[in-house]
C-alpha cells in the first residue's frame, strides 16, 4: 500500500485522517484500525459510534487491587488536552480484572507493589482508563504524566519511560467483504428475516492481537510475583508467557470467524465476555449501519461538492477583477464610459510624516522655487501676544526712543512671520532699544564672545606675578574632576 496510489487512495488523502478509524493516546502502543477504502472507512467509523467494536488493554498500576472484578461507571469531561471525572460529563463505562500482584526492590531495599489488570472499555472516552485508575481506584498507572504527582512520575520514568498502556486485542466486523454486494445505496429491506440471516452467516468478524512491544517486557523483567495472590489467578505462568511472546495467555491468537454464533463462542467468550453483554449485536445492526454509513457518505459528498464549487466561484471572481483593472483602458477604469461601468476606488493616500502640505514641509518654501533653510523647530502661528503697557508707560517721549515693534514685545518676544504668515526663528540677536545715531557695528553673539573669551584665558601662560585664583566655593567643581560638593569651600 506505500506505493499503490491508484489502487488505495483512501490511504493518502488528508481529508479522510490517511485512513485511520480511530486512534490512541500519546505513549500508548497497539493496534490500530485502517480503512483502505473510503466506504470501508465510513462504515467501520459508524461501528465506533454505535460501540460495536471490542476493545482489550493491558496495563500496570501502582498499589494493589484488592478486587478481582469490577466495574468503573464515572462519567468524563474533556478539558483540552485533560479529562476529569464529572457527573455532568459524558458516560464512561470501564471493566477491570486482576492478572496478578507483583513487586521491585530498589536497591536502597525499598519495595514497591504493582497490580497488572487488562481493561474493556464500553464507549472509548479520551483518557478513559488512566482518569477511571487513578481518579476512581486511586492506582495511576506507571509513568503517567498527567493523573499523578510529578515526583512519582518522575521515579518511574528511570526504569519505564513510557506510559504502561497497550492496546492488547480489538475484535471488529469485517465492513468491506459484503459491500460489493449491496445496493448502491447501502440500504436492506429490515422486513426480508431471510435475507437478514443469510446476510448474518456470511458476515465476516475478526479479533486482532497486538503481544505486548519490547521495551514493555524489559520492564517486566524487574518485577518478582508476589507470594499472595488472590484466588484463580496464576501470576507466575501469566509473567513468563508475557516475558516468551508478549502475550497475557499462551493460548491466544488472531480469530477470523463468519457468523454470530461463532464470533461468541471464538471472540466474545474469550476476549470480551464483559463488552459483549454490555454492547450487545444483534442479527440485522450491521445493515443498519451500513444504511446510515451510505447517507452519511453522500452528505458528505455533497458537502464537498459545495464547497468546491464556492471555491471556484470565488476564483473567478478573483481573475475578472485582475483583468478588468489590467486590460481595461483608464476611461473605462475611471467610469467615465456610460453608466454600467463600474468605477474603480482610487488609492488612499498615506497619513503620517510623508503625508504633509508642500505648504507645511519643514524648510521648503511654496512660492520661490529656491530651498529656505530655516532653523529649529517650526512653531504653530497662534495668536500675537498682548502688548506691555508697562513698557511704554516708563518711556518719555522726551528721551526719543522709538517704542518696539508689537511683535518683539511681551514675555514671548514675539514671532517673526513672513508674507505667507508663516512663522520663521529670528537670528540671535539683541533686542534693547537702540537710541538714534549712526548705525551701529555688527555685534557678534553674546555666547560665541564669552567662548572666544575663555579659550584665551585657557591657552594663556601662567605668569608668576599673576595672583593666584582665590579659592571656589560651594556648588564649584573640584580640581580632581570631580562632582560639585554640596560642604562648601573645597578643603586642602
């Protein structure tokens, strides 16, 4: 089947899970069930639902179980990747017998009891039997990583590093021997008894056996059976029949059968003698489940008939609108030609940095051409500032001093704009009142004089008739290079 594509699809096809009927949790080993064609599939999946399949673990828990048989009926209730016991949940049903007591020694001389038992479960919930063994009988199971302390998981995971749990046995109807049979439809007449018996004889059913893996048996060989075991069980040969072949009886092997009279006395007595009366079949399900199963297929079929046909739609769709914006002449884009032509909606502009006025931008002038450096930061115009009668009331106008322009006066000095009203920094220079006379020199800045003037005094010789500096005092830097200090005067 790896390479026969034509032949089995079904076991390359994501939609159907590559075939899988069912599955197993994490760290757990089995069999699994595979439907090679997608009917084959459909069918057995219904089986599933209507709890006609058999299923047999085998598992190792901690502690001893002093029941040889008992029922676990608490109902589950999935929380993400957990499961809990809640009476609102769905009904989970799980059987447990003892295979026999046993025990290890650690070599600190510390001894540690476990119980083997085999489970049959009725419904198949998820972590159906590790929650019913340790939530319910208080055992976890070996290694259990979710339904236990982590201290003793971690203790178990030195000499077992998985999850003791194995799908021992799974006893199913064989869904693809009477399919070539039926009506296309998959349905059968429930009145025709004679039909329905004919078609019982020759169903086919089977019962596979999965021996327990490799490392499982290694883990078994550190475990001694315990002296006292309770009655009719037999742990010493079950012990070396699992350490031989793997299996929990010497005696069991795969059952393939064809009728219900032979699937109880073969399967059901053996393997499922609890499951079987639980989940009874009767003569005529499995028609039904065959009749479901088809309708089910087409539902299905229709269902993705929809959708590939919304898919291509959409495709279309896509393809129209690439080549009416590429092909289309700009007339016709714009929706200037009549008016069943659909106008395309013009780009948006960006907002932001990039998105401002030419009139806005910083140092670029709209009227001339020609880039206006300008310095700092932009200011927004605002209102000019009120003027300072103060000001002018201190003014004679016997000293002839021309009052200021409005703009230079008040605590904001003002703002210089230019014709368009846009703000622009002022140059630093002195803004006293000038008495009149002849113009006056250009004056440099106060700031570039006294940095002029201290590079003089830096760079000038010590003389010796030169006195000495008087000493600083507080709030004045040290001589080290240090921070100022809040003491005072420095001291030598």
């Amino acid at each position: 089947h790896e390479t026969d594509r034509e032949n089995f699809p079904n076991l390359f096809d994501v939609d159907q899970n590559y075939g899988l009927c069912h599955r197993l949790d994490r760290e757990t080993s089995g069999t699994v069930l595979v439907g090679i064609t997608k009917k084959s599939r459909t069918q057995m999946r219904e089986c599933f639902h209507r709890h006609y399949v058999r299923k047999l673990y085998v598992c190792l828990v901690h502690g001893f179980i002093e029941t040889l048989e008992q029922t676990v009926d608490r109902n589950l209730e999935a929380m993400g990747q957990k499961a809990k016991l809640d009476r609102r949940g769905k009904r989970a049903r799980t059987h447990v017998k003892v295979l026999g007591y046993f025990t290890r020694t650690h070599k600190s001389g510390r001894v540690d009891e476990f119980t083997l038992c085999t489970c049959e479960i009725a419904e198949g919930r998820m972590h159906q039997i590790r929650l019913h063994m340790a939530a319910a009988l208080g055992s976890p199971i070996v290694s259990e990583f979710y339904y236990q302390k982590a201290k003793q998981m971690i203790e178990d995971r030195r000499w077992c590093n998985r999850v003791f749990l194995h799908a021992y046995a799974v006893g199913f109807p064989d869904m693809g021997a009477v399919n070539d049979d039926d009506d296309e439809d998959g349905e059968c007449e429930e009145d025709d008894e004679e039909k329905l018996r004919v078609e019982d004889t020759e169903q086919e059913w089977h019962c596979c056996i999965c021996p327990l893996t490799n490392e499982l048996q290694q883990v078994m060989k550190d475990l001694k059976p315990r002296k006292e075991q309770l009655k009719g069980v037999q742990a010493d040969t079950m012990l070396q029949s699992c350490l031989d072949s793997g299996l929990i009886n010497p005696g069991h092997k795969e059952v393939h059968c064809k009728g219900t009279q032979e699937r109880t006395q073969l399967i059901d007595d053996i393997f499922f003698p609890w499951s079987s009366k639980v989940n009874p079949i009767q003569v005529g399900d499995l028609a039904k489940v065959r009749a479901e199963a088809s309708q089910r297929q087409k539902q299905q079929a229709l269902i993705q008939q929809q959708q590939e046909e919304r898919m291509e739609k959409q495709l279309e769709k896509q393809k129209s609108r690439r080549s009416f914006s590429r092909d289309a002449p700009r007339e016709v884009r714009e929706g200037r030609e009549g008016q069943g032509t659909v106008a395309i909606r013009p780009k948006a502009k960006a907002r932001g940095r990039d998105s401002i006025s030419p009139r806005r931008k910083r140092g670029v002038s709209v009227g001339n051409k020609r880039p206006c450096v300008s310095r700092g930061r932009l200011r927004s115009p605002g209102l000019p500032p009120p003027k300072d009668r103060s000001a002018e009331a201190s003014l004679s106008p016997s000293d002839g001093v021309k009052n200021p322009p409005a703009n230079r006066q008040g605590p904001g000095r003002g703002r210089v704009r230019s014709r368009s009203g846009r703000v622009l920094r002022r140059r630093s220079q002195s803004i006293r009142r000038r008495l009149p006379g002849p113009p006056a020199s250009p004056r440099r800045s106060n700031s570039v004089i006294q940095r002029r003037g201290k590079r003089r005094k830096r760079n000038a010789p010590m003389s010796p008739d030169r006195p000495s500096p008087a000493p600083e005092k507080r709030g004045v830097r040290s001589q080290l290079g240090g921070r100022p200090r809040r003491g005072g005067a420095l001291q030598g």
